[in-house]
C-alpha cells in the first residue's frame, strides 16, 4: 500500500494574519509551510505524520506532494529526516490562482511515479 501527504496548500490566510501581528513574535515563521510549522516539543507537524506512517509499517512507499514556492522547505525537510528527496513531488504551482487542487496533486504523483498499489491520502495541514 502506497501512502501520499499532501501539503500543497500556499498558506495565504496564515502568512497574512503572520505579517499583520504587530508584536512580531511570529516574522520568523513568515515562509514556512503549514506542515513544517514547530507544533508540540518543537517537532514540527510533518513530523508527527511522518513517524505515524513509518510506526504503521503498513506502507511500501511514502510520498509528498507540494508546491513549487515550497518545494526547497520540503526537499531539506526531507533530506534531514531520511524521507526519500526523489518521492517529494513538487506540483509546479507557484500562487493561489496556479494551484492544482488536491485530486490534480493526487494524480500528478501517480502519474509520474507510475504507482499502481492501493493509496491512501493524508491531508496533512489544511
């Protein structure tokens, strides 16, 4: 069985409510993907989901699906976190407008990684 974590979203609503607090305390988080937001003991969301799909061992293959603009977060993320750099699929989209949408995203790593095993589909962040 195939496990695909999409985390394509371009989190316009959180950057904005981010450079619009005026104390400040959060100008270090501006740029980050939801996913690799620091959540409880400064682990960060996608990692939480990460260590659950590997403590399932229910799954062959793991991939990430993302956007161009967020591509570089998750390439690193993925490099230091032994998550396979080549299953980090990066969709091309660059803005809100550009987007794909989740089934695009879906297909768009079926498609180029030809998998034909069952799937299952995590959202990670919305």
């Amino acid at each position: 069985m195939i496990c695909i974590l999409l985390v394509a979203g371009h989190g316009t609503v959180l950057e904005t409510q981010i450079k619009n607090d005026d104390t400040g305390l959060y100008s270090h988080l501006i740029g980050v993907p939801k996913a690799l937001l620091p959540g409880i003991g400064g682990k960060k969301i996608l990692d939480f989901w990460w260590e659950t799909v590997n403590m399932r061992q229910l799954f062959t293959e793991v991939y990430l699906v993302t956007n161009a603009d967020k591509y570089k977060h998750y390439e690193r993320w993925a490099t230091a976190n032994d998550f396979p750099v080549e299953n980090v699929v990066n969709d091309g989209s660059t803005t809100l407008e550009d987007r794909l949408g989740a089934v695009a995203d879906l297909e768009l790593a079926i498609r180029s990684h030809k998998l034909q095993d069952d799937i299952v589909v995590v959202r990670c962040v919305s």
